[in-house]
C-alpha cells in the first residue's frame, strides 16, 4: 500500500498558475479556481517523464492503448461498457460544448440547466447566441434536487432543442441518482431534446457515494453525448486531454464533425501519456487523495459549526468543491469575494458566478492541504460572526 502526502504546501505560488497567481498577496489562501493544490499521482508523473525524455514531441495518433484504457476505466470503474467507435479524445469540454453549440443548436435556439451551475457552461451561451432556460435546481435541507415540473415545462418549449446536464453537480455537489437519471432520460426522450451530460467530476466522489454514468440509461442512447476527463479527479487540467462520448452512430458523425470543425480533436502527446497513466495505474492515488478530500469536507463541516454557525454549509456527494450558504448575513456573494479577497487575502468563488441562482453562496475548493483550508476558514470567522 502506497502513501501519499497531501499535506504538502504544493509551492504553486509563482509557477503562474491561475489559482495563485491571478492577484497577487505574499500571504494569498487561493480557495477558488476548480484545480487541486496537489501534485499529480506519481504514477502520472514517472510516464510523462518518460515520454518527456524520448525528446521526439511531433504529431502522433492516438494509440489504441488510450482507447483500451478508457474503456477499462470506465466499465470496471463505474460499470459503463463503452465502445471503442464512441469516444472522441478532445483537447477540452468547454470548447468541445462551445463547437457543439454551433454545429447541433442554432442561434436563438434555447437550451436547458440546472442552476446554478458551472461558469463554463454559462459562458457557452452568449458565446454561440443560444438562449440558457434555467431549471433552477430546489435546496432543501442543505440539499438540492431537481424541479421536475418545471423542466417539463421547460422542456416542452417550442425552440428547447437540449439539457445540459452536469453529474455530479458543479457546484451544487449531487451525484444524481439512477432514479433520477431515469427521470432525466424520460423527458429529454418525451420532448425530443439532445442531452450532454458533462461527467467531468465523476471520480470525485469523496463520501464514498458511488456515481451513476448517464451512460448506463439504455433508454437515452440515440441522444446521449457524455464529457468524460481525467482532468478533474487526477488534476490533469493543464494537460487538456478529455473525451467526447457518443454511443449512437448518427449522432456520433454529427458531433465528430462539430468536434473536428471546432479544432478540438488534436489532442497533446502529454496528454494521451497522463490519460492512459491515470486510467491504467492511478486507482490508489485516486482512493487516497477521495479519502483526504472527504476529510477536509468533515473538517469544514465542524470547523464551520464550531465558529461560523450561522454558515450553512450543502451536502457534499461528489465534487471537491463545498457549497456554503452565507444568505443568513447581509452581505451580497460579491461582496464576500472581495472582502475575503482585498481585506483577509482568501480567495473564494462568489455563488453568483454559477447564475444568479448562487446568490448567497460562497464556493470553497477542499483540494489542497488541510493547513491551507484551514488558515483560509481561520480568516473568514471576522465577517461570519
Ligand atoms: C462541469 C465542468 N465541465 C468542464 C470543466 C472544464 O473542462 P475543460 O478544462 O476540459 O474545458 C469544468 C471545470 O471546472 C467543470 O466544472
């Protein structure tokens, strides 16, 4: 049995990463930017060294090991029988939504998710002129579920053409259930809409809730298309490697053309090599580093009730990513981000930039060593008490 050290200060600071280096504070507690503070399984990092040392970097087809290590990841994994013919390696999601926008919905079409939701996806729409239907998504309890009456409703609109529909839930950290997929698969299928299902975060799954592929709903099939990536779970984001899933044929002909017109399919040789490291040998690091992440979710949890009661924080399932609900405090979710930024030099994500649905939220990223979140939620108790 392999450790791994997670408490490790990852020395990002300087490296020109995003999360630390955007604004600059000497004493900055970046708690923001969906990455972990974490260096890569050593697994990952021994094959791209590896393949660095060869010195050779042209272009290269993707091998058939990466398709094979895909396939095996996901059907033992997550019990998801994927054929070779169905993925479609990508450089991204974003762009591949992006180019999908514009190949599958037309401008002034409009489309379906769950607020809030993931910035990225929310940008999409501007971006292709396609107008975002938000079902907004019900909290109760510290937990949220789906309007079910209203996504019929939305559903049946006349320009609806597609949900795009994100397990588990970023931010609002669901990992949907089998039932609830099926709900999903049934209207989609009943009002004739396409269905992404963006299952970027599906190995974080850090209570040990297992994740249910929208894949493994037979009844979806023929209108199915499912983002999968290493990037999230084996904090590969950098290396922009990701994969298009596309059971049905005719579909899948459609979406190649989008994805290759759209330049998202010249994927890096790095890459492929991380891939088919993380699938084939990263299972450990993967347990480990799910293990410490629900750790720090625990030391949030009590860390909040101990000095910052009057902070609600949301169930977690899957994501590291903690959803706290400050709407008990007189403060917009703006303003928290810049207090916590400017004044106490922690950075968070303010709940209104997955919609104004997040309104009253804050975002905290769990990936990174417990000292760090700790300082962070430390700084935080003068403007929650
Ligand atoms: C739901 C979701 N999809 C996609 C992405 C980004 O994917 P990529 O880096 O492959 O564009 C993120 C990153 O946070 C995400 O949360």
């Amino acid at each position: 049995m392999q450790t791994f050290d997670f408490d490790r200060p990852a020395g990002r600071q300087g490296s020109g990463c995003v999360k630390w280096d955007d604004i600059h504070y000497d004493d900055l507690i970046p708690l923001w930017v969906a990455d972990m503070d974490f260096a890569a399984a050593p697994c990952i990092q021994q094959a791209l060294y590896r393949r660095w040392q060869h010195g050779v970097y042209g272009y290269e087809h993707v091998p058939e090991r990466f398709y094979r290590s895909v396939m095996r990841w996901f059907e033992e994994e997550h019990g998801w029988s994927i054929a070779r013919e169905a993925i479609i390696p990508v450089t991204g999601l974003v762009p591949s939504l992006n180019a999908l926008f514009r190949e599958l919905v037309s401008p002034g079409d409009q489309v379906i998710v769950q607020t809030p939701v993931y910035n990225g996806f929310l940008s999409s729409f501007p971006n292709n002129d396609i107008e975002l239907v938000a079902n907004p998504m019900v909290y109760t309890d510290s937990r949220y579920t789906i309007d079910w009456d209203d996504l019929e409703q939305k559903a049946a609109l006349p320009k609806t053409r597609m949900l795009l529909f994100c397990n588990p839930h970023n931010p609002g950290g669901r990992i949907w259930t089998r039932e609830e997929l099926s709900r999903v698969a049934a209207i989609c299928r009943r009002h004739d809409l396409l269905l992404i299902s963006d299952e970027i975060h599906c190995e974080v799954t850090p209570m040990g809730i297992a994740y249910t592929p929208m894949g493994t709903m037979d009844e979806i099939k023929d209108r199915l298309i499912v983002f999968t990536s290493p990037g999230k779970g084996f904090n590969l984001a950098g290396l922009g490697i990701a994969n298009v899933v596309v059971p049905d044929g005719a579909l899948r002909q459609r979406v190649h053309h989008a994805l290759d017109r759209g330049m998202v399919t010249e994927v890096s040789i790095f890459g492929v090599t991380a891939l088919q490291a993380a699938y084939d040998e990263g299972k450990e690091w993967l347990q480990a580093v799910n293990e410490y992440i629900g750790a720090n979710y625990r030391f949030l949890c009590s860390y909040i009730h101990e000095h910052m009661p009057r902070l609600g924080v949301t169930q977690l399932e899957g994501t590291y990513l903690a959803w706290v609900n400050h709407s008990a405090f007189p403060y917009t979710s703006a303003e928290v981000e810049q207090t916590l930024l400017h004044q106490y030099h922690v950075r968070v994500s303010a709940g209104t930039f997955y919609s104004s649905d997040g309104e009253g939220f804050m975002r905290i990223n769990l990936a990174c060593p417990r000292a760090q979140l700790e300082e962070g939620l430390k700084r935080m108790i003068p403007i929650f008490t």
